[in-house]
C-alpha cells in the first residue's frame, strides 16, 4: 500500500510549484462532498512576493482510494494531468497559432496550469509519488460553473459541449497528422494505460455490484424487461479492451461527463467552456466519450432524436475542424463515424447504467469514498435517488435495445 498522501499544503509546497515567495495563503475544500471521487480539489487563495498579487488556484492532490477500495494507479494519473496541462496545452495552442486560427475560433478548453510537481524537490521529472500536486486556474473564482449533474444538461449546453469536444479530439488527430514525431513521442506516451491489478482471487467484486444494481432497478419498466441483455451486456462489457482505431483514433478522456466540464456566461448566454480531469486519458476512439456524454450528461428533456442531432454536429464539427488544418477529411465519413459509435456504445451502455447511480446521487446523501462497504451498500439503498435517476436509467436501456447495443 502507498503511503497516505498529504491533505493539504505548506507554504513550502506553494513556493517551490510556483517559483515564487508566498506572502499568505489560505487553503478551503473546492468541491463538497460527492462531487468529486478521483482525487482531492483545494481551493488555494494567496499573496504572492514580491508584488503583493492575489491569485486564487485550484489544487489537485493525491488520494490512494477510489469508491471500490482498491487502490487506484494514481502514479499514472498524476503524471497524465501533468502532461495534459505542461506539455499538451501548449503544443495545442501553438500549432493553432502556426496555422492561423483567428482569436475567436482559438480552442482553449484546457484550464491554465501555475505550476506541479512528481513529488517534494522533484519538480516535474519522475518518479511520481504521494506528495505530486497540480495547481491550476480555480475556474470557480473566474466565473465558471457545473451544470446540475443530476438534472443533467439541456439541449443548448449539450450542443455547445459536443462542438468543443468534437474540436478538442480532432486538434490531436491533428497533431497525429501535422506533427508526428511530436505525436509519437509526447501526445501517445502521455494517453499510454497503465495495467491495473486485478481483484484478489475468487473474488469478482463487478460481478457481484452489476448483480446488486440490476436488483435493485427490478422495479424500472425498460429494466425488468431486459434484465437478461443488461446482464449479458456488462459481463460483454468486463471483457471489453478499448483498442484504438484509424483514422478515427485520438484522445479519448474516459471520464467525460457534467461535473468535468464548466461554462462561463455572459448574462444569459453562454460564453466559454473549460474541460477537466485527464487522468484517465488513453488513445482510444472518440465516439466512447461523445455516447457516454449523451446518456450521462442529458436532461430528460434532451430526446432520442436530439441525440442523433447531436451525434451528427459532432462529425460535422470533427471534420471541419480538420479542414481549417488542411487535414483531408475524406477518410472521416460520417458512415466510418457511426460505426466507431456502435464499435464503442455497448461498452458505454455498461458504463453509463453503472455510473448514473452515482451521478444522481442525493446531494445531502453522497458516497463515503473511504468506505468500501458503505459503497456496496449503495448498490441496493435507493435512499437519495430520485425519479430522475430511474427514469434516466429507464431511457438508457430503452434506448440501448431500439439501437441493438444490448
């Protein structure tokens, strides 16, 4: 087992990430309980030396548990965050810049990084260890904010988030195309998956948790129904392996769903975007995050035919992204797209009905992700879920049976 990870920081920790002196600091939990599992997010406001500057940043620390007890690779984890945010940001902006990309169609989704660290006096060379830390821009100081993840996204914020994320994945087919030895030695190292151990023997805790949620969702019309495809699709789903195909083959981020995107508006409008959380990356198709997003993220309000829409504005922006980089978007139909879809939307029908329970979950009632079994718990307690929740996962499966993904 790792050692535990610090909670917090010193004022020698946020002068050696920032280079600077730090004339006062004060540190504050940045998101409440149950909406944040992956690691541990500080808000950091401090005086910074010599000029007496205020600044207000977000930290990312370490945490050696995840929601099922085990101990997640969060070496891996770090050090993807790290690239995302000191390597890939930047090559991403330039390349735009090489290319002429005016001010107002630049993409930068990728919040601002202040500075990080592998370990104490590591700087940013490995090893990694449990004192790594990220800070970056506190988005919330700037005015962005999360949509309700329970409620999920209506059509206009979903639309707005499928155009940047069909941009987002094709910059780095773009980098693949424009920028190979770049590609090759940077961006494919960065998305690389690192080998997770397995259960102990004998024990087969997803079987045991996908068992218990199909259980206690008897009483969902679309679930009772197809209890026997959603079984059968997870036990598909365990034996899934991801494997990245061309041309399509790009940033997959894994984990794409509302609490890791914020918007900033003006007035009523909206009037930027920022994605978060890459440490999950890997070098995967896009249509795994573009499906997930679609049936995690949604308002009940957003229907099935929306979601074709959706699924169409993405190729369409996918590929004209491309274009403004002189890449040929031939071999990018959107016949070879819908085929990524369905490759990836049986996996992601697995995901999605697995992870809605958390992401519906109460507010006042979230997870204890230091309690294995209190999590196990929450498998068969419906306490904290509304009707949202059942009538999302009923959509879901109704959905996933009229598209033969289960």
């Amino acid at each position: 087992m790792p050692a535990e990870p610090p909670t917090d920081l010193t004022k020698e920790d946020l002068e050696e990430m920032l280079q600077c002196g730090v004339e006062s600091f004060t540190t504050s939990p940045l998101t409440t309980a149950g909406e944040n599992f992956g690691s541990l997010l500080l808000r950091v406001d401090a005086t910074l030396l010599p000029d007496h500057r205020q600044v207000s940043l977000a930290a990312k620390l370490v945490v050696t548990k995840n929601l099922m007890g085990r101990v997640p690779p969060f070496r891996d984890f770090m050090r993807k965050e790290m690239d995302m945010y000191t390597r890939l940001r930047p090559a991403i902006l330039a390349v735009q810049e090489e290319h002429g990309i005016p001010r107002d169609l630049l993409l930068d989704v990728i919040p601002r990084c202040h500075g990080a660290r592998t370990r104490r006096g590591g700087g940013l060379e490995p090893p990694v260890d449990e004192t790594a830390a990220i800070l970056m821009e506190n988005l919330g100081a700037s005015g962005y904010r999360l949509a309700d993840r329970i409620e999920g996204m209506d059509l206009e914020h979903a639309e707005c988030v499928v155009r940047h994320l069909a941009r987002f994945q094709a910059m780095f087919v773009v980098l693949k195309l424009k920028k190979p030895h770049f590609f090759k030695s940077t961006v494919l190292p960065t998305l690389a998956v690192p080998k997770h151990d397995p259960p102990p023997p004998g024990e087969d805790r997803d079987e045991k948790l996908h068992t218990l949620l199909t259980t206690s969702l008897a009483h969902v019309p679309a679930v009772g129904q197809h209890r026997a495809r959603i079984h059968a699709a997870m036990t598909a789903a365990r034996q899934f392996r991801a494997r990245p195909r061309e041309p399509f083959a790009t940033l997959a981020h894994n984990d794409f769903w509302t609490n890791n995107v914020l918007f900033s508006y003006e007035g009523k409008r909206i009037a930027g975007l920022k994605l978060i959380d890459f440490q999950m990356t890997s070098y995967g198709s896009p249509a795994a995050d573009l499906v997930g997003f679609l049936y995690s993220s949604t308002s009940l309000a957003v229907t099935g035919e929306d979601r074709d829409r959706l699924t169409r504005l993405y190729h369409e922006e996918f590929t004209g992204w491309l274009r403004r980089f002189d890449c040929d978007p031939r071999p990018f139909s959107y016949a070879a797209f819908l085929r990524e879809v369905g490759a990836e939307a049986p996996a992601q029908f697995a995901r999605v009905f697995h992870m809605l329970r958390i992401f519906c979950m109460s507010k006042d009632n979230p997870p204890d992700i230091n309690n294995p079994a209190a999590f196990q718990r929450m498998q068969t307690d419906n306490t904290g879920l509304g009707e949202t929740y059942f009538s999302k996962i009923d959509r879901l499966v109704r959905e996933a049976v009229q598209r033969k993904w289960i």
